[in-house]
C-alpha cells in the first residue's frame, strides 16, 4: 500500500513539474513547506509548555509560549521566502564515458535584494545534496552527480531544490525537471590493441622541418627557430652589414591517414566490444598525434585531428 501511494505521489508530481529548458523561476505557489523532526519537536515542546501555562496559570508562561510559537512562525515565512523568486538554468554538460558520472552544472540567480542562504539541490532518493549561499543580485552554481551505466544520451531526472533555513524547524522545496541531457561515450578497451593496417598512401610524402634529416633547402629566419638549425655558413659569407640568418630545411616521411574501420573488426565480436574497440583507436590515435578517420556501417567522419574531431568521432560511437 505504501508503494502504491508512493507511486501515486510520484506521478501527481510528474504532472506538476513538466519538463522546461530552464531558466525557471520559482513560483511561490510551487513550493511546499513542512516541519523537519525539529520543527516538530518544536511543537511539541510550546504544547507541553502552554498546558503548563494554563496548569497554573501563569502569565509569564503564556507570554513566553506565544514569543516562541510567533518565532515559529516566522521561521516558516522565511523558509519559504527563501527559495520564491530564485531562478535556474543548466549549463553545457561535458561528455564522459560509460561508467563515470555525468556533472549536470546548474547556475542560480538571485534577482531580490535579500541573500539566500543554505539553498541545495539533490535527486529525489538522496535526502540531501550541495548547499551555497547566494548574495543579492549574485549567481551561484551547483553541481549533480549522475552515475552513467549505458552509452548515448542521458537525461537529467527531476531533482528538488531546497532549505531549511534559518532555523531548521521547516523544510521548504519545490521539484524542478530541466531539459538537459549528457552524453556517454562507450566505455574504451584496454589498451594494447594496435589498429589495423589503415595507412592511406605510402608515406613517400615528406614534410619539411628544421631537424636533421635528409637536407632539402634553405629558408628565412622566423622568430622561434632553434639556433641549431641556422646556416652559420651562409652567414658568414654575406658581406657586412650582415643580413637575415637563414634556416637550413629537412624533410622526413609524413605518417598517412590512419582509418579506423568497424568492417576491419572481427565479424563474431558483439556491438559493443566494436564500439569499445574503436573507442580505444580513437584515444589512441589522438594521443599520438595522428590524422585518422572512422568508417562506420551508416556514418563517416573524415579524417582529422584534434579535440572537436576527437569528441565528433566518439559522439558518433556513442550514438551508434
């Protein structure tokens, strides 16, 4: 029976809550607000206090159960004045691979006048989360932890914001469901697989470089050159005054594009251990600089290197 209601609340809150791009701004009529065990230890107490009162008589009982039971009150005021007009938007959530925890960055303004104080955010099956004071007229952020167990996108859940705040004696909070998701890259074999033969061309192709390889030419100073690779020789023959140094030129075998291809994986391997597999070369081949590109069954990214190339080909495992 309990499930049943628990269930029941949940979707009643559900409806309630629909799912917004965010900022969203709180509405007062969207918080809720009852005691903690304090506040409720609270009452208990002024009702033991106020039968005294009333046992025998005394004014000055009743006048200090009627001071404490008006504070009560105004902590609960200001536990509920203290998230209304707070506004919350999502920032860009960073990427992360399958077993890791997405970081879902939420920003808090406070437009009023007034600070706000001990306001957190937390799932609905954590009792409580990070808590930050905000200055008037400042922003402050916040930061959810989502553990990540499948590739591909994952929403962010409804998750509450909160305070008890000043005295503890009331729980004040509303349920919020921004439209924000993360992604997940496959989780990445273990290291030591070494991509198969993919390179294009046959690496006659050479590069030019100061260095000490096959001499190709001469050319320019450019500030940065190493002293090393100066023409101290051709230098010395220029007549007085001298002139611009020149750099001496090699050239050594440029590396092909490196094309990491689903069809060169074996054919009984599952999906999965492909996407893990691949997911390896990418990191692999960024690491060591390479210009590669990835060929799977209904998409291709061409060749590249980089981050954004980086993030485009595990996007594209990711979402396979």
């Amino acid at each position: 029976m309990i499930r049943a209601l628990r269930q029941r609340l949940h979707r009643w809150i559900a409806t309630r809550t629909p799912r917004v791009p965010g900022p969203w701004r709180i509405h007062r009529r969207r918080v809720y607000i009852v005691p903690t065990r304090y506040g409720y230890g609270y009452g208990l107490l002024l009702f033991t206090m106020l039968l005294g009162a009333m046992n025998y008589s005394n004014s000055m009982a009743f006048a200090l159960t009627f001071l404490l039971a008006g504070v009560g009150l105004l902590a609960m005021h200001d536990t509920h004045a203290n998230l209304v007009n707070l506004s919350i938007a999502a920032e860009p959530v960073a990427p992360v691979f399958a077993g890791d925890e997405l970081q879902f960055r939420l920003r808090l303004d406070n437009p009023s006048r007034h600070a706000r104080h001990a306001i957190g955010v937390h799932w609905p099956a954590v009792a409580a989360g990070q808590q930050v004071d905000i200055a008037a007229g400042e922003t402050a952020r916040l930061t959810l932890s989502l553990a990540s167990t499948r590739r591909g996108w994952l929403p962010a859940s409804r998750f509450a914001v909160a305070t008890a705040f000043p005295l503890g004696l009331f729980q004040a909070w509303t349920w919020l469901e921004l439209d924000i998701a993360g992604l997940v890259y496959p989780r990445p074999a273990e290291a030591g697989s070494a991509p198969p033969p993919g390179l294009q061309g046959d690496g006659a192709q050479r590069e030019a470089r100061p260095g000490i390889d096959s001499f190709v030419g001469l050319r320019g100073y450019r500030p940065g050159d190493p002293l090393q690779a100066i023409d101290w020789k051709s230098l010395a023959r220029q007549p007085p005054p001298l002139g611009q140094p020149q750099i001496k030129q090699f050239a050594e075998p440029a590396a092909g594009t490196l094309w990491l291809d689903w069809q060169a994986l074996p054919a009984e391997w599952p999906v999965e251990q492909r996407l893990a597999q691949l997911a390896r070369w990418v990191l692999d081949a960024e690491a060591q600089q390479r210009r590669y590109g990835l060929r799977l069954p209904r998409r291709v990214c061409p060749p590249g290197s980089g981050s954004s190339h980086r993030h485009a080909c595990l996007a594209a495992l990711a979402l396979f």
